[in-house]
C-alpha cells in the first residue's frame, strides 16, 4: 500500500470531509454504572460485550463541522493517492498547554489500514511543536474502537462526562504525556 501523507486540511477539502460516513461499528460499549451513598459518589466504567453489533452515530453534527473547522488551524488530513482518506481536528487550550482532539473520522474503506493512528501520530507532533506537554482524545463511551485504538497508542483513560454530547451520549477522555 503506498504511504499516507498528512497534511494540513483546507477549506476546499471540507465537503469531502463532511460526506465521510462518521458512524462505526461496535460490539462493546463503556457502561458507567454510578453509585451514590454516604457523601460519596463512584464511578465506574464496565466493558460490556453487546448482544449484537450496533451502528453508532457520529455524536456531533456533521454540517456544523465546517463552520469551525474555518476558525481553527488543527484540521490535519490523510491523503492517499490524492484522496482524503481521513481527518483529525485538534484543538489548542494554551494555558494548560493540553492538545484536545475532538474529532477524527476516516473513510469507511480506509479503515482498520492504519490511518487514524497515523493521524493521531502527527497530531501528537503537531502538538509538540507548538509547545504542548499532554494530549488528550475524546470519544462516546460507544466508540469502542476509538477506545482499542487510544490504548493501542498508549493512551490512558482519565475522564468522562456524562451527557457531554447533544445526544446525550458520555465522553469518555484518554491522555498522554508528550515527550
């Protein structure tokens, strides 16, 4: 297979990227089962096993994504044989020098072909290079291959927020530090 290029994405990219299929596929899902008691509150997260496959919709709005992709600078998008094959949005929140990639989606026939770990390598030194110290993904609890594929790169779970989406859907937030 040639190499996938990264790259920054510009506006003339956008309707392509917006016509991805942003849905997956999962099998499992992170259950968050809350237990309130004593003053206390515990959270937990289950990896439950689904009687079935289910197709899960991309938690944000697909048509708005344009509208602040033209605001931000971190859209970096995966060509092959100069097609979009997959992109990666990345935020900056300065004063805490933490990367924040909010959005990633790749071609349904490119995926499982190592695009979104390349997109999430390059966003890790997109990220460095402008002098952040920890990266942070988000995802929907029901994304379980985001979840694999953020512990695959070494990403560690430390957060949630539950109704965090407009579906009402929990975030769940894998980080790492950045050398």
């Amino acid at each position: 297979m040639p190499e996938i290029q990264i790259r920054p994405a510009v506006a003339a990219d956008f309707p392509r990227l917006m016509g991805f299929d942003h849905s997956c596929s999962s099998d499992y899902v992170w259950q968050l089962d809350l237990q309130k008691g004593g003053g206390q509150t515990m959270a937990t997260f289950r990896e439950v096993r689904l009687p079935r496959s289910i197709q899960v919709p991309y938690p944000r709005d697909v048509f708005a994504l344009a509208d602040a992709w033209e605001r931000q600078p971190g859209i970096l998008l995966a060509v092959l044989r100069n097609q979009p094959v997959g992109y990666l949005h990345v935020l900056e929140q300065r004063t805490s020098a933490l990367a924040w990639v909010v959005d990633l989606a790749v071609s349904v026939e490119m995926r499982r072909h190592g695009v979104a770990s390349a997109l999430i390598l390059a966003a890790q030194d997109w990220a460095l290079e402008r002098g952040h110290q920890r990266i942070i993904l988000e995802m929907s609890s029901k994304n379980y291959p985001a979840v694999r594929l953020a512990q695959k790169l070494g990403y560690e779970f430390c957060g949630y927020n539950d109704h965090y989406y407009a579906t009402q859907d929990i975030a769940l937030f894998f980080g790492r530090a950045l050398k």
